[in-house]
C-alpha cells in the first residue's frame, strides 16, 4: 500500500479486497468541504493508495441522497499516482456527495472498491441591486416649500429585475458649493420595491437615493437629481 492513514474527517469506508495482499484506500479529499461560490468552478483532490498488484483504478463521485440522480457523470481529471481533479460548480448539488475507487488486475478483474464521503456547500453571494427610476421634484421650487422624492428598489434575478420589498431607503442632499451629502428623508419599499419621501427646499442643490443593502443584497445609489431652489430675496 503507498503510504498513509485515511485522512477524510468522516469518511466511510468499506473495501472488499478479493485478494489479502490487494489494498485500496481513498486517504484524503481536499479541500473538504468543496466550497463552491456563485459564478465560478472549486476543484477538489482526491488522493487514493493502491498496493502494487493494482493495474488501474476507476473513480467516480456522485451525490448520496438516494433520491437524487446526476444529470450527468462528473468529469474526472486523472493525475499521477492515482490523484484526481473534479470541479464543482454552483449547479452541482449542495450535501453529501460519495467518492468510490475500484481497482483492477491487468486481466481487467476488480480486485478491490473503496468508498468514502465527502460535502458539496454552495457559497451564496449577494444579489445585485439598482435604483431606478429616482427623481426630486420639482426641479425648481421656492424656499420651504416641498421637494418629492421616489425611485424603485430593484434587485437581480434569474428571470431578469424585480422589485425589493420593504427595504429602507435614504435620500441625501448636497448643497450648491458644499462637497458633503447630509440625510434629508428615508422610506421603506412597498411590495412593488416603490418608496416615496419629501423634505422641505433650503437651498440649491443635488439628490440622491440610498440603499445599504444586507446579508443577502448589494447596496446601490441612484443617480442624482438636481434641483433649484428660489426665493424673493436670492436667486441661486
């Protein structure tokens, strides 16, 4: 046997060796869990030990509900000294997945099958978000009287852009020759992702949206919106 005690935290294993000097063991699997994040591949490694009477070993990995089948055999990359490569990706299935090798005699007789387990966990990201739709109006206004604010809250799905609902949004203001945005108004999203806001006109400037975003959602900003603000004794 080439070296090594069995390194798989839980693994199971149950070799069925046909010969008492044949040995087959799948020692380690790493990375453990395979860890897989939206968007991209995680490969794992497995390692096997094969006695010297062993002329090839065939492995495959699939998942261990019994209620669910592969939509197809997972591509197995085969390395030297029995070592193999498989990516996983964020189709694949999220729990417990079985590794098994089967070892064969140069006459093409199994000598030997070993199993062992390992898990897949799907790394969910944040969704993106956006606000659209985001205007201040109206445009122009005279001082104290009110400025309106509404956009949508949107955030990407599958199926394209739907509405957020429930979150809070803020609004901020930055005045004609100052470079500080100051919180002016705040509202929750309807069930459609719609909020609504108003504050009172001072000066002259420029707004925006805000969202900060979650544990599951991006945060984002609108674009901004200027408006004008006059009164009897200035004009800006």
């Amino acid at each position: 046997m080439v070296g090594g005690a069995m390194l798989v935290s839980g693994a199971g294993v149950a070799s069925a060796a046909t010969k008492a000097d044949t040995q087959l063991v799948i020692r380690d699997i790493s990375p453990n869990p395979v860890q897989v994040k939206a968007g991209s591949e995680t490969t794992a490694y497995f390692d096997v030990g094969a006695s010297s009477d062993v002329e090839k070993v065939e492995f495959s990995v699939a998942p261990a509900a019994s209620n669910f089948r592969t939509m197809r055999t997972k591509d197995v990359k085969d390395l030297e000294g029995w070592r193999y490569a498989i990516g996983f990706n964020e189709n694949d299935y999220e729990g417990k997945w079985q590794a098994t090798a089967v070892a064969f005699d140069k006459a093409g007789k199994e000598l030997a099958k070993d199993s062992a387990y390992f898990t897949v966990e799907q790394i969910k990201g944040k969704a993106d978000t956006r606000i659209a739709g985001f205007s201040a109006d109206p445009s122009k206004v005279r001082k104290g009287r009110s400025i309106y604010f509404e956009g949508t809250l949107l955030e990407r799905e599958r199926r394209g852009w739907d509405g957020v609902r429930y979150e809070r949004v803020n609004v901020y203001y930055r005045a004609n020759g100052s470079s500080a945005w100051k919180w002016v108004a705040t509202d929750r999203t309807d069930r459609r992702g719609k909020f609504y806001a108003k504050t009172k006109a001072y000066k002259s400037g420029t707004f925006r949206a805000v969202y900060n975003g979650d544990d599951e959602l991006e945060g984002a900003k609108s674009r901004s919106d200027y408006v004008r603000v006059y009164g009897p004794w200035w004009r800006r």
